[in-house]
C-alpha cells in the first residue's frame, strides 16, 4: 500500500470560498515550512486569498493564489 497523503493533509482548507476572515489560520509554504496567519479575505487576482502573517522577525501582508504552493490549514480552534 503506497501513501502519498498526510494526516496533515486531511486538515488541509481545499475550498478558499470557506475561508473565515479574521479567524486565524496555519499556512505551509511549499518548502514545508508552516505559519502562524490571520486570512483578512479574497485577493484582487481571481481565486487570491490575503492573509497577514505572524512571525517573531514581524509581520506581513502575504496574497497566495492556489497554483503558488502554499496550503491553507485548518482554522485554529478557539479553547472557550
């Protein structure tokens, strides 16, 4: 049996249009890299998304588009 998908993957947000803005999201980037974002909503380009980014070094606006590589993950779950 060969795998190719994560369990990762399952928490993976394929349809943008579902996207919450202001509600935070983990993002990778297509070295694998994940990152701390809040999706502020759809870009200018068709099927853009916009999200501000949090990182110690600061942070950032970042628009991403679906054949860019990045993969938007599930919203993180509020503790209330």
């Amino acid at each position: 049996m060969t795998s190719s998908v994560t369990s990762d993957s399952e928490d993976e947000v394929c349809d943008w249009s579902q996207l919450v803005p202001k509600r935070a999201y983990v993002l990778r980037s297509p070295q694998g890299d994940e990152l701390l974002s809040t999706y502020g909503g759809p870009g200018e380009a068709d099927g853009s998304a916009v999200f501000f980014a949090h990182e110690p070094s600061g942070d950032g606006e970042l628009t991403i588009l679906p054949g860019d590589g990045w993969s938007v993950l599930r919203s993180l779950a509020d503790d209330d």
